[in-house]
C-alpha cells in the first residue's frame, strides 16, 4: 500500500506540512552548523556528526512530503517535473555564479566564493544527471511538447509546460515553494 498522499486533506495535512518544512529547515541548520564546527573551530569530527544529523533530518523531511502528496506519483507529472527540475538546475549554474561574483564584489573571502563556484558546478552535473536519467528512463513524449505553453517560476527556474491555469490557486512550485502567480509565461 502506497502512502503518497495519504495525509492530503486529512486533519494530519497541516500539521505534516509543518514537520516537512521543519525538517528540510533542520537539515540546512545541520549542515550550517557542520560548516560552523569545522571552519570557525576546527572541529572535524563534530562536523561529520551534524552532517548525519542534517542527512536524517532531510529524509524525515522528504518522508513527510510524501505522506502530504507534496511531489506527483503520477508518472506523467513525475516526468513532467523532474524535466522542470533538469532545466533548472542548469539555469542554476549561471545564477549561482552571478552570486558568487556579488559575494566577491561586497568582499566575502576568496575560499568561500570558491565554494559557491563549486555549488555552481554541482548545479550544473544535478542538470546532467536529471537530464541523463530522462533520456533513459522517461517515456517519450506522444504529442509535440513544443506547442504547450511554458511557465518559469521567476525564483528557482522551474519550467512547468501546458497550461497552468489549469491548476488549482493554491498551487506551489515543486521546487521552491513559491506561489503559482511567481511564474512567467515564456514567449
């Protein structure tokens, strides 16, 4: 039996939503610290323990959002973001590197800029690898996807294809999160 959305519209909905997003917080808190242990204090060790806790709490964080029906199960939708979530995190890469350029520019130091390159360059192989996974596993598309309009969501990048009028008001980017009116139609 699939749990994929079995706490949409139930009375848990709300209060899972909040563990998700509670969660996906404490994963980055874990990793900030990790960082934090490491860098400021020399703590190595220290900082691989808060890496496993920042790991544990992002897949308790995935888990509720499986439970909310957060991500599609249906294998079109499936489909239909992960070549969304492809084609930004290609977009990814140029915009994590204008960041790193207004980091450098306000004088952030150079190891960290170089960092945030290095995020650039992950963002970059997520878009191959997502990229790489369609190709050999996504079923062709049937009908031309060339005639359906695109929609970017202005934030991450997300491209959401055909009409998303058609989505309810309280529809979210899969991504980030952001509200469907965040979107730009492409022309």
């Amino acid at each position: 039996m699939s749990i994929f959305g079995k706490t949409k519209g139930t009375e848990l909905e709300k209060t899972i939503a909040q563990l998700a997003q509670g969660e996906a917080i404490g994963g980055a808190m874990y990793y900030a610290l990790a960082y934090i242990a490491k860098k400021q204090f020399g703590l190595d060790d220290v900082s691989k323990e808060f890496i496993e806790l920042g790991n544990q709490e992002t897949n308790h964080g995935a888990f509720y959002s499986m439970l909310n029906g957060r991500y599609p199960a249906d294998e079109k939708y499936f489909w239909q973001m992960i070549k969304g979530l492809s084609k930004a995190e290609y977009k990814g890469e140029n915009s994590i590197n204008l960041l790193a350029d207004k980091l450098a520019q306000i004088g952030i130091d150079e190891e960290s800029v170089k960092q945030v390159r290095e995020f650039a360059q992950q963002e970059k192989h997520h878009g191959e690898v997502t990229k790489a996974i369609i190709d050999k596993y996504a079923p062709k598309d049937e009908e031309n996807s060339s005639d359906k309009p695109v929609y970017t969501c202005s934030v991450c990048g997300f491209e959401y294809v055909g009409n998303l009028d058609s989505e309810p008001a309280e529809y979210k980017c899969p991504i980030c999160g952001c509200p469907k009116n965040v979107f730009k139609k492409e022309a």
